[in-house]
C-alpha cells in the first residue's frame, strides 16, 4: 500500500432500483477519488458485501471500467486498479488544453446578452470558493478539488455543446487535487484558485486572449505537479 492511499472507507449500500448502474458508478467514483490505491487489488466478495449486492454487478461492473482503463483482470489472479503515469497525464492535459481554448474560441463570438446570461453557475463556484479560502488556514482538500471540477466543467457547458462536457469529465480524473493531502499544500492550492479567479475575471472583462493565457499557464502548473508526484513516487501513482 502506498503512504498516499487513503484509509479504506466503508461503501454505503444500494437500494435495489437501477443497481447494475449504480454499482458501477459508485465503484468508479471510489476508484477516481483515489479511494483505492494504484495497483490495489479489488475484492469482489467485499465488494458485494459492503454494497449489499450479489457478485454478478460487481463483476459487471469492473468489465466496463476495465474497458475505459481505470482497471486491468489478470487471469487466475484478480482485478487491479490501473496506475496513473507519465504518458496518461500528458495526454489528458493536452486533450484539456484543447477544448479549453475551443471554448473560450466559442465565448469569444457569442452574442454578448447570451454569453451574459452563461455566467451564473461559474460566478456562484467562484463565490463560495472563494468564502471558504478567506475562512483562513487549513483549506479544505476536498472541497477545493470540487471547485476545480466544477469551473472547469461549467465553463466547458458555457460553450453549449453537452458531448464535450462529457468528454471533459473523463479527462478530469486525473486532476491533480485528487493526489490527496500528503503531496497537497495550502499553498498550492491558493494558487490553484488564484488561477482559476484570473481565468474568470478576464472572462468577465471579455479579454479572451487573456483568458487562454491564464487556462495554459494553469493546466502547465498542474501538469507539473501531477507529474513531480509521479517521479517522486517511482514512475506511477
């Protein structure tokens, strides 16, 4: 088990409406919130247990997060959860890069009452991100990795095309707040948010360009801080 593993946390049980969806959902968002460590090996029997479910969704459960990537079955052996490395992290950010600047390209050309009337979900997340900050030391892990999922997925939504908003979402797995508090600091993630704040005012000054400018220089920082973690921790996380 690695040091950056959190301490395992009992799974609430389903109810019994929808439970093939619902047990793979639950068992993805464990995986991607870094619930389950790299490489651990997922139990199916415990897994049944803590849901309440019979063995068959869990089994379904773990082909298809098999097939997107977060886990790999090695037969007689067991099921996995997939490790993040290099490679993975470089193409999610550059896929986030790109449709990123396509959508401010997509603000930039909109019609200025439309575009004002898009601004409301982003200007309440900058708000209450913003309150919790100013509350003092000790940020809240959690809740600031939320904030960084949901800015950038509303401002990805301002652009109206829903289908990369989905798209969005599977590349956020591996933002770098979900590394946890052993690689996080206050300090990192004041800076974080003074990223994010000058992407949304130069948004709300409609300067595009410096909108674009500001999302690089964010998605390189947490680039690079993804990727210190994954040296430091021999080449995966």
């Amino acid at each position: 088990m690695s040091s950056s593993q959190l301490p395992p946390q009992p799974l609430e049980k389903l109810v019994v409406s929808n439970i093939w969806d619902q047990t793979y959902q639950v068992l993805k968002e464990r995986i991607l919130a870094r619930h389950f460590g790299a490489n651990e090996k997922l139990l199916i029997p415990e897994l049944a247990k803590q849901l309440g479910v019979s063995r068959t969704p869990i089994r379904d459960a773990l082909n298809r997060l098999e097939m997107e990537g977060l886990v790999r079955t090695v037969s007689k052996v067991g099921t996995f959860v997939n490790p993040v490395m290099e490679d993975n992290v470089n193409d999610i950010m550059n896929s986030r890069l790109m449709i990123d600047l396509w959508t401010i390209d997509q603000l930039s050309v909109m019609d200025e009452e439309l575009l004002a009337s898009k601004f409301d979900a982003l200007d309440a997340l900058v708000e209450h991100a913003a309150a919790s900050i100013s509350e003092g030391p000790g940020i809240n892990i959690e809740l600031q990795s939320n904030f960084d999922l949901m800015f950038h997925l509303e401002l990805v939504r301002m652009s109206g095309n829903r289908r990369n908003v989905e798209i969005y979402k599977s590349l956020m797995h591996y933002r770098y707040l979900n590394l946890g508090e052993p690689h996080v600091t206050d300090e990192m993630m004041m800076l974080a948010f003074r990223q994010h704040l000058s992407i949304y005012e130069s948004l709300r000054a409609r300067d595009f360009q410096a909108a674009k400018e500001a999302i690089t220089k964010h998605l390189a920082y947490s680039r690079q801080n993804i990727l210190n973690v994954i040296i430091r921790s021999g080449g995966e996380i």
